[in-house]
C-alpha cells in the first residue's frame, strides 16, 4: 500500500442542522420526531470482522449513517439503519481479553456482581456472549455454570476447564430461548448494537415470566463521553443505539425492571446496570437517571466540539505524512475503523497494531491495513503511535519500550 497526499479520501461525516425527523420514530420510547444532528456516508458495516486480504478489507460493504436525538427520553440512534447488513459470524474477532488493563477491570467487575448480587452456584445466560471471556470469568468466580448466546461464538475456544459447565449456542437471542433456566441475564456490550432497543428489552422481561429472583446485569458504552468529547471514532456502524445511563434506566424502568445499580465504570466509559424484573413499569428514584436537560446540551455542544476534533486528527495524519513520517493505530477494532474511514485518511497509514494473536495478518474493513503484533514495530520504525483508547496508554508504552520504539504516542 503506496502512501500519497493525492489519495486521501475527503472527509465522510458532516454535522446536521438538528431537524425534526418525522419519520424516525424512537425505538427507546416509540416517540416520533427525533432531532438529527450528525451524519457519516459510506462506512463499513462491519469494523470486527477479520478479512484475509487488503482487497477484501477495501471492497468491504459500506452503509450510511444519521445519529437522532430523542427529545422525550434522550435515546440516540442511528435513525436510517439497516439490519439486513450485518454479519455476526465466528469471522468477528472482538476479544478484549489479550489486554491486562482489560483482564483486570474485566475479572473485578465479575467479582463485584458476584458479591453483590449473590450470583453463586447459580446458572447464566449471557446474550451475546462474543467468545466468552466473561461468562468464564464470572463462572470462575462464583462457581456458576454458563449458557453463551452468540452467533459469533467459538465452542473451540472454551478452554478444557470449563467445558463442563459453560456451553454456547450460536444463535442471535429470541424467545426461542425462554425454556434456559437463567438465574441471572447477563448482557455485556451488546445493546448498543440492537435497533429494535424497546423490543429487545421487553423480550428478556417476556422470558423471564413470573421469576422474581432473576438478576440483570448490562454493560455498554455510555454516549456522554462521546457526545462531550466529539469522540467522532466511537461511532460506527454496528453501534446503532447509544445510552446514557438515564435514558438506560428509561428503556428499563419502562420495559418492567425495577434499578438496582446504575453507574458509569472504566474511566467513565462504560455504562453498568443491575436490574429485577417487576410486575410493570417502575418509577425513577436514582439520581443519575435525571439527565434528560443535560443530555440534550451535550448533543448541541457536540455539534461543536465535533467539527473541531475532525479537523485536528485530519490535519495531524496528513501534516505527518507531508513531512515523511510514518504514522500507525494500535488498537484494530471498531474505534480504528471509524477513525480511518470518518476522516478519510486510509491510506495514509498502512498499519494498526493490536495483541490479539488472532487477529494479526488479518485486514481492517475499509481501509484494508494490516493488523500487525507489536513487534512489527522494531522494524518498521513509526513516527507516531496513535492509541485509540487513552486507558490503555500505560500498557502500550512498556509495550513499545519492550521493542524498543521511541515513537510518540498519543491517544484519541
């Protein structure tokens, strides 16, 4: 892949006016008239796919995308979605579990709820379960048997101790799977992906029936950080609904749960519910769930503050490449993916770094680099090391000492 100023693609996101969307009805609350603010053209539709060549990556189906502001219960999505398009499949490879800063919020979070929520000796159903680093780790800790529900689920990867208690069904979740006897629902970094929001939710109230006793527990992005930060890379096409935890606690409350725990974690990342089914709607009583006014100021200012940050990474990647340096991501997942394709600087850089062994020799959706190992870099000498999570800053840094590269390293 020939790096050249000439090649660099125009940028594919532009801000919008906020006008009504009469057509868009909410799929938190069912409200019509979602206000639409920002728009991205020509994304990938996958950015977790591991795809064997450059071609492959660069021919990758793309779609578009338009966020919508819900006035009435603060839900965002992307209001022209397309479901038809994905492919969850055991090609994804969205494993965090390669990570130590990751592991170990991972195995804490686990321990946490465990204690918290008396989840012992007890059988989980997980909803998309990806390859079920979790769902072991909290079986681990409470000696817990597992159930993972996840088309892109790998059997193979269960390690040998677990295969007596922890089974996947490659399936997508449904009422098909209303006769598991799940103790406890867990559901980590998988609601943001669903459009129907409302219906999902009332489904897993549906299967649950008449038992009191059922703990839920959510873990997802929270879309305060982003819409605060203009963090423009954290926004792609597989992520069509985004939460900030009042209009979570809405979607639940409203949908039969009653809230037990609500709060943001990982560096204010993540957004984590607890939740036991009730007999109907319940009534907000936590103060974290009062931020609809707030929400709606976040999504003005984002407007602003998302112009900015497109033109400063745009203009960072490009002025280094003019000036003969060499630039790379460390982090091939779907942060990458958007922060190449959004800006449209693919080809100015020719390689993202990750640690996931399985995801190395493999190709980015969109731009078609390739996925490389950290060690690449002792030879290959960049310039500048863009990580695409700033918490993981520490661990990249003893990495690329560990190989001795002096790059700069900066994060999103």
């Amino acid at each position: 892949m020939t790096t050249t100023i000439a090649s660099i693609q125009p940028l594919a996101a532009r801000v919008l006016n906020g006008a009504t969307d009469v057509d868009a009805a909410c799929p938190n609350c069912g409200g019509r008239g979602m206000s639409a603010f920002y728009a991205v053209n020509g994304i990938p539709v996958h950015s977790t796919l591991m795809l064997d060549s450059a071609a492959e990556g660069v021919q990758y189906p793309r779609g578009d995308f338009r966020l919508g502001f819900c006035p009435a219960c603060g839900f965002i999505a992307n209001t022209i979605f397309d479901p038809r398009v994905h492919e969850y499949s055991p090609r994804c490879e969205e494993s965090q579990a390669f990570s130590p800063t990751f592991n170990a919020f991972a195995r804490s979070l686990a321990q946490r709820w465990v204690e918290r929520y008396g989840v012992r000796n007890k059988t989980i159903v997980e909803i998309g379960c990806g390859k079920g680093d979790f769902l072991m780790l909290i079986c681990a800790a409470g000696d817990n048997r597992g159930i993972g529900i996840d088309p892109s689920s790998q059997p193979q990867r269960i390690p040998s101790e677990f295969r007596d208690r922890v089974r996947f069904i490659q399936e997508l979740y449904g009422d098909q799977h209303a006769h598991l006897p799940a103790d406890a629902v867990l559901c980590r970094h998988t609601l943001e992906h669903i459009a129907p929001t409302g219906q999902f939710l009332r489904t897993i109230r549906r299967v649950i029936g008449d038992r009191k006793d059922v703990v839920v527990l959510f873990e997802l992005p929270d879309v305060t950080r982003v819409v605060r930060e203009g963090a423009f890379w954290d926004i792609y096409y597989e992520h069509c609904s985004y939460f900030t935890l009042g209009s979570l606690a809405r979607l639940f409350r409203a949908s039969g749960f009653d809230i037990v725990e609500l709060e943001r974690d990982y560096g204010d990342q993540y957004a984590l519910i607890a939740a036991r089914p009730a007999d109907g709607p319940t009534q907000p009583r936590l103060r974290a769930e009062d931020d609809l006014e707030q929400t709606a100021r976040d999504v003005q200012h984002f407007r602003r503050v998302v112009a900015e940050q497109l033109a400063r990474w745009r203009g960072e990647v490009l002025d280094r490449v003019q000036r003969g340096q060499r630039v790379v991501l460390w982090g091939a997942l779907s942060k990458a993916v958007s922060f190449l394709t959004t800006l449209g600087v693919g080809s100015a850089i020719q390689y993202v770094v990750d640690i996931n062994t399985y995801r190395h020799g493999k190709f980015m959706p969109g731009g078609g680099q390739e996925i490389v190992p950290p060690k690449f870099l002792a030879e290959y000498r960049p310039d500048l090391v863009i990580a695409m999570n700033p918490i993981y800053l520490k661990e990249i840094r003893r990495d690329l000492d560990a190989h001795g590269v002096s790059a700069e390293l900066v994060a999103v």
